[in-house]
C-alpha cells in the first residue's frame, strides 16, 4: 500500500510499511488528493491563495506520479476539496475562496476537460469574517451514487444535488440547513447510507444527521461537542476530518487547536474522549484499507503519525512517523 500525500509544497507519495517518502511532484499547495477508484489516477488541486484554482491529474506509475494532461482551472477560487463521482467520468470540485462547486468532465485515460459546470453559492452566516461569503467546503457523492452533497462553511448549509451524467451539469434539489455560526465543513456517511456525521469547525461540534436517499433530503438531529472535558486549555477548537470506522460504531473527529483525536460511540452519541494527535493542528485524517490503522496529518507540525484503531480508543504507534512539511491531505492507496 501507499500513502498519497497533499503537503504545502508538493504531492508526496510514502510508504507505511517503512516510514519514508518515495517520491515528490512539487505543485502549489496540493491541499486535498483523491483519487479514481481503480486507483491508476490520482488528482490534486492547487489552494493557490495568490492564484486561480487549479486541478492537476497525475498517472500512478508504481511509485511515482506522472503529470497526465494539463493542469486544469478549478471553476474558482482556492479549491480545497475534490471527489471522483461514482461512474468515473467527473471530479467534483469544492471552491473555497468564492464558495461555488464545479465538475470537471473524465476523459478516457484519467485527464481532465475544462469544468463542464460551475455553480456560486450565495448568502453569507454570523461568524464574521470566516462566514462574510460562501466557502464551499466538501463535494461529495451520497452511498446510493445518486446524489452530489456540497458542505459550504460560510452559510451553514448542506447543499444537495443531482449530476446530470450526460451533459456534465448540476441541478439543485435540497438544502439542508444548520444553526447559524457551526460553519459545516465535511460530511462521512454510515456504511448503511441512512445517516451522516457533520463537522462543524467554527462551533468544534459533530452534528448526527438522518439521509433519506430516496427523497434525497439530509435532517439535521443533534450535535456534540468535540472536545472532552478534560481540563486542557484552549481558546478555540476547529474540528476538521471526519473519519467512520468500517463497521460504523466509531466516529473520529480531528480537533485543532484541541490538538486531539474526538473518539464518538455513534449508537449513542456520545463522546468517550480525546486522544492526543501527537503533533500541532491535525487537519486531516484517514484509515488504512483493512480499517486497523488511522493515519493523521498535523499540518503545523508537519507530521504524519499512525495509530491503532483495533480497540476502543486510538493507541499512537511509536515508531511511526513520517515528517512531510505542512503536511494537508492522506490518501491510502
């Protein structure tokens, strides 16, 4: 297996197994990486604050990554967020900086086309600045591949649409909408698709949410905080990833400026505790393909660590590091 890696500087690939980078493709802060789902195809977008938005295609050539195509503009400003739609043929794009959403067409081979779609979202939430516009945050397809779920953090609100696959384009056809200042950034569904867990960064709360793939309406429930109440001080908390384990009964939040791993008993509810991340400001976080290992990205600390999730909390496994600068995204591949 390895680990694709989105870092300040360039897109990494590492291996796990012997804690090392194999190779570097150096682009402008590569903030998220995703991949095809036969995994022969790796895309990254370019967070450029000074720049457009840009998406890049790479080939997986064992352990290097080919530059495939011409990089292509994102549809916006700083993406910051990509997905592969179920049937191969697009890449969903979240644009931060203006909040809009975008698709960009699959040409047979993995390149991309110029964004078949782009659309603004508007409105504005109560946490100024973070919330003076729309910043979509997450683009993502629903179990049932049916529907495109967009996070946008600046106007509390869960997006849904529907991808037309023959011309490419997005239509709008729910929202789901949150209390004012949470700031929703990412979504993970239960591996049964009828429920999904919310992050909401600018309220440090998880919010449990009812999907109805049928009707494709997603209802908000309740919320906890991410943060245990174990006497470690912090001013503010911005819980970032969203990780479910394979059989659904954990949820793991990454909480930064808590700098911890919030360990959720979804049939419950409930928060069991925290769990130290072993660097500064975890940004992201993602399982190995066998579900044992949890891997988390601290950014300012510019470490990967790993942890074992066998049992009923995280326990870091010592002897394996991997420092990568600014380190931003985890792709297991």
């Amino acid at each position: 297996m390895r680990l694709i890696l989105g870092s300040h500087v360039a897109v990494v690939v590492a291996d796990p197994a012997i804690p090392e980078i194999r190779h570097r493709s150096e682009i402008v802060n590569p903030s998220y990486v995703t991949a095809a789902a036969d995994g022969r195809t790796v895309y990254a977008v370019s967070e450029d604050i000074g720049g457009p938005g840009m998406v890049y295609a790479f080939a997986v050539s064992g352990e290097r990554l080919d530059p495939l195509g011409e990089p292509r503009l994102s549809g916006g400003e700083q993406p910051c967020h990509a997905q592969v739609h179920p049937s191969g043929r697009f890449l969903l794009v979240a644009n931060y900086g203006d909040g809009s959403v975008a698709v960009l067409p699959i040409r047979d081979g993995g390149e991309l086309g110029p964004p078949s779609c782009v659309i603004a979202h508007q409105g504005s939430g109560v946490d100024l600045p973070r919330q003076s516009g729309p910043h979509a945050h997450q683009a993502v397809t629903d179990p049932s591949g049916q529907w495109v779920l967009v996070c946008d953090l600046g106007i509390d609100q869960v997006i849904v649409y529907r991808l037309d696959e023959t011309t490419g384009l997005l239509r709008q056809h729910s929202i789901a909408r949150f209390d004012g200042g949470q700031g929703i950034r990412h979504l993970a569904f239960s591996p049964d698709g009828t429920q999904a867990y919310v992050t909401a960064e600018l309220s440090s709360e998880l919010v449990e949410c009812e999907w109805d793939a049928p009707a494709g309406v997603l209802t908000p429930l309740r919320s906890i905080n991410t943060v245990a109440m174990d006497g470690k001080p912090v001013e503010r908390n911005y819980p970032g990833a969203i990780v479910l384990s394979t059989d659904g009964s954990r949820a793991y939040v990454t909480n930064r400026g808590h700098n911890s791993i919030g360990v959720v008993d979804t049939a419950l509810f409930e928060l069991i505790g925290t769990r130290d991340c072993e660097g500064d400001w975890p940004r992201d976080a993602a399982l190995s393909q066998d579900g044992q290992t949890l891997y988390v990205a601290n950014e300012n600390s510019g470490t990967l660590v790993w942890f074992d999730v066998s049992g009923r909390t995280p326990e870091h496994i010592t002897d394996a590091v991997l420092e990568v600068p600014e380190v931003t995204s985890i792709l297991p591949l």
